[in-house]
C-alpha cells in the first residue's frame, strides 16, 4: 500500500488526525473536495483582513493539553467573546448577565434581576398546571421567563431552525445559562482566541509534510475505492452518505452568507451581532476584523468585512452544518452508528460523520486520546 491512512476531509478532525499520525511515522493522503483545505475554519483574505468564510469560529477550552497543543502550532491570541444581541434596534448583551437584565428591566442588583426571573417562570409553571413541557418554548419559559424568551431566544431560535419553538423538543434547550455578575464574556473556558494570522496558519501547521489533495469528491473518484491506496480510511463526511443513504436521509441546517466590503474602520464596533427578531431574514452580522485586531489597529486597516449570516434547510449540494437533533433524526443516526461498527479499518469522525454537533476544542481533544498505529 503507499499509504497507511486515506483521511476524506481536510477539517480540524482529518487535519489533526494527519498530523497525530505522521507523528508516529505513518504516511497520510488528505483528499478535500474543496478547493482549499480546513473545512469550515477556512479564512480568505480580502482587505487585509482574514474572513472566516464558514461563520465565526472562536477557539475556546479548558483543558489545558489542548490549548498547548493549539499554540504548539501556532500561538493563538487574547479575543474574547462577547456578543451583542440587537432586537429591533435595542442592544442587549450576551450570555444573559446583569448587564442584560439592567437593559431589560433596568434592574442594578442580582437580588432584584433574581425576584424578576423567579417571579416569570412562576407564570410558566402556572401555565403547565403540573405537567411537564413538550416543547422548546414551554421548557424555556420555565427557565428564564417571558421577557427574555421573547426578546432574546424565541424568533431568533425559529430563524435558526425553520421551525416554530412550539414544534422544537424541549430537549434542545434544558438549560440556559443565567449570570448573576456584569460580565459580558460568553464562554466561562480558561483559555479562548483565534490563531494569530487565522485559523488557515493552524491547518497549514497541522497538515505540513501530509500529502493533500484538493477539488477531489470522495464518491466519485479512484479514491471510493480507498483499499487499493491504503491500510486505514478516516472519514469525515457525511454519515448517511458514506452508506449511500440506505437507511434514509438525514436531516441538517445549512447556513449563507452575504459579505461585502464596508469602506469605514469599524462598521458595529463588535465582531458578532445577533439579530433575534424576524423583522431583520439574517440571524447575526460578523465583523472579521474584530476578531484579530484591536485598538488602534482596527483603524489602522480604512476598511471592514462584514457576511451577513443566514440560516436554512439543507437541500442537496448545499454544505451541511448542524445536524437536527430530533427524535426521528437521532433515531436514524442511531441505525447508522450501528452500521459504522462493521466496517473494518475506518474511522468515522467529526461533526458530519458523527452527526454531532461539536466544538472546535472537543474535537482536537478527541484525536489527541485516539491511539494512532
């Protein structure tokens, strides 16, 4: 064989799994169907700027082997991410903390935003009269309350998923984090930026000295048959593709993005917003800049990027994103997972191949305790 691994999919598992693997002296084809490896975390540059042109990613972890891992390759910088909610036209900040309940209710200690939540998701509870919620907007009304379910999560939710939150699982959103400080930082990870330079510098980092080919449909290439080029197969694509949808379709949410050049330094002065309600079709507006320049150097650069993001059904010959996590979906996945266990020598991983939505960090934390031989 001439080489020990065939990976189809050069993202953050396919990427990791090429470097972990030469590591130990193994020979890797990396094939993309792409024209361009890293999968979703690819940046494009245009005005100087590095465009995550997949949607924003922000690389956050607590686990600190992985953050060494990371800055092993590449150091990463000090972003932080703080989103702001914009819901026709008032501005509210993200997660849900003091400083959003002050825009809300103008409430300025914990004790008094507590008494507002409790006394809202009373009104919920009364509303079940005992029973338990059956879908996202009852679970999420006994968790945060009318006001904040309204503003910030229930038209933004539908946008995302095409669907009314009375027809979404209650499962979907069994908690929501409240935070009782003024602290705008979304994540509560030890550890969290972008790659200095974009994530293009950390795929490059992880697949330098891998063989890789690009503009190549597993599919429908010499490649289907991977046996005849190498010991192993790891597969990155989708889950009910590889077994030519036997079992049925899976269902995924796909996004879109519109991105224009803004000839000003600093179009909304945050790298996300998110527009939560259905008067604005696009859920959030990126702003790449932010994201690795601070400062001064923000006006340094006259010009912005900005994609605005939307969210829709997928449909064939659409990128897939997130998978829908329904009850006939997860069932069918299930099927799918059983069919993986007989396949001698393949490795299914990733967010396709798994049908599991993931993160970037769990994802590189995942390869890294694979045992590789």
């Amino acid at each position: 064989m001439k080489y020990d691994y065939l990976i189809v999919g050069s993202g953050l598992f396919g990427a990791t799994f090429a470097y972990r693997a030469k590591q130990t002296g193994k020979k890797c084809l990396v094939i993309d169907k792409r024209n361009h490896t890293g999968g979703n975390v690819y940046c494009e540059n245009i005005e100087g700027i590095n465009v995550h042109k997949y949607g924003a990613h922000i690389f956050h972890t607590s686990n600190k082997e992985v953050w060494d891992f990371v800055n092993s390759i590449v150091p990463f910088n000090r972003y932080t991410n703080s989103p702001v909610a914009n819901y026709k036209g008032k501005l509210y900040n993200l997660p849900f903390n003091m400083n959003t309940f002050y825009q809300m209710w103008g409430v300025t200690t914990p004790a008094q935003a507590i008494s507002k939540i409790e006394e809202q998701k009373q009104e919920a509870l009364l509303a079940l009269n005992g029973r338990e919620p059956k879908n996202l907007e009852e679970q999420a009304l006994i968790l945060v309350g009318k006001d904040i379910f309204n503003i910030l999560i229930k038209e933004y939710t539908e946008k995302q998923w095409g669907r009314k939150c009375t027809e979404l699982p209650s499962f979907i959103i069994k908690r929501l984090p409240v935070r009782l400080i003024f602290d705008n930082n979304y994540f509560n990870d030890s550890y969290q930026g972008i790659p200095i330079g974009g994530y293009n510098k950390l795929i490059d980092g992880l697949l330098e000295g891998v063989e890789c080919k690009t503009n190549i449909d597993f599919f429908n290439s010499e490649f289907r048959s991977w046996h005849n080029y190498a010991e192993r197969f790891v597969y990155c694509g989708q889950l009910d593709e590889y077994f030519d949808n036997r079992l049925g379709k899976l269902d995924w949410r796909t996004v879109s993005f519109k991105t224009r050049i803004e000839n000003t330094p600093n179009y909304q002065g945050n790298a996300v917003i998110n527009y939560t309600s259905h008067d604005v079709p696009y859920t959030r507006v990126i702003e790449h800049k932010h994201f690795e320049m601070f400062g001064q150097a923000v006006y340094d650069n006259t010009k912005s990027v900005i994609s605005e993001e939307y969210s829709t059904e997928y449909k064939s010959g659409m990128e897939p994103y997130y998978p829908v996590n329904d009850d006939r979906n997860n069932e069918l996945a299930d099927k799918y997972r059983q069919l993986t266990a007989q396949e001698n020598n393949v490795i299914f991983g990733g967010r396709l191949a798994e049908y599991k939505y993931y993160d970037m960090a769990p994802i590189v934390e995942k390869v890294l305790k694979m045992e590789i031989d």
